[in-house]
C-alpha cells in the first residue's frame, strides 16, 4: 500500500504543480488516520482556502481520481 500511496502522490503533485490556485504556498501530504491526501494552502483566508481546494479538485484528472477512489483514499484542503 505504501508503493500505491506514494505513485499517487506522485501523480498528484504532478497534476498540481501545474494549476494556479492563488495562494502564498501549499504542500500535499498524506494522513495515515483520515487514509486521505491534504493539499495544505497558504492563503489569506478560509474562503479562499476552500476555493482553491475546489479549483485543485476540479484540475485533476477522472481517472486519476477514480485510482485514488479504488484505493479507498479521499482529498481536501486545509489552510495553514
């Protein structure tokens, strides 16, 4: 699962890099307790956060969302 988990991190900071969100910064983890990648967002505030989650969520590919599905794995943002 660790190889899968890390692939996927893989393609998804790839697909991300490449969309303006807005923000100051941001960094894509995974959290092990909520088995869900976090797109953590530097931004001014919890407005803009959530549309950049959304703008972020809307970029990246069907199919690589139906692999993060298949694995049992969700995504959000979060402000830092």
């Amino acid at each position: 699962m660790a190889t899968d988990i890390e692939e996927l991190h893989h393609k998804l900071t790839d697909c991300l890099n490449t969309v303006k969100l807005g923000v100051a910064g941001r960094m894509l983890y995974y959290d092990t307790e909520q088995e869900m990648f976090i797109l953590s967002l530097h931004s001014t505030s919890p407005e803009k956060t959530q549309e950049a989650a959304v703008l972020a969520w809307d970029n990246i590919p069907e199919k690589l969302k139906s692999e993060l599905q298949e694995a049992g794995i969700g995504f959000a943002g979060k402000q830092i």
